[in-house]
C-alpha cells in the first residue's frame, strides 16, 4: 500500500493512476480523512468476496433458523458481558 499526500496526487495524478492499477493508494490530507484509490478490478474482486460473504450468511440462516432481533440483542449482551468478566477476573489474576 503507497500513502500519498493530496498535493503529491494532484501533481502526479497520471503516475499514481497507473500505479493503482497494481497497488492500493491511501491519500492522505491533513484536514480530511484519508480516500483510497484502487483498481476497478480490486474494487470487483471486493465486491465479489462481500457478495459471497452475505450469501454464506444467508444460507446459513436458511438451515439454521433466523434468530430475531431481540434475540440477537441479548445473545451480544451476554457474550459481551461474559468477555468482560473474564477480563476482570484476568487482571486479577494477574495483579496478584
């Protein structure tokens, strides 16, 4: 990945579009948050690999049921609550 100020963009954006066709290009300006620039063929290609992501999810909800939200909800409420218990009870540990 090439991190590139906006003003070194702007006064070489021919050569930096070339070269985003074989690697990411992070641009960075100081008053906004950093764009990226990528190849129309990576762009696809993630596109492609978030497309496949929620059908495996989808189909792993049609054989195993839909959870509803509420559920879902109180399900990450305990894993939650449960993570940080055992992170205490660690520090604990540890202190000793």
């Amino acid at each position: 990945m090439l991190k590139v100020t906006e003003s070194e963009i702007a006064q070489e954006l021919d050569s930096y579009l070339h070269q985003a066709l074989t690697q990411t290009i992070v641009v960075e300006h100081a008053e906004r948050e950093p764009v990226v620039v990528l190849s129309l063929a990576e762009f696809e290609r993630l596109q492609n690999v978030d497309d496949q992501h929620w059908a495996d999810c989808a189909r792993k909800a049609n054989v195993e049921g839909y959870a509803d939200h509420d559920h879902e909800v109180r399900q990450r409420l305990a894993a939650a609550m449960k993570d940080k218990r055992l992170a205490c009870i660690r520090k604990g540990l540890h202190s000793h």
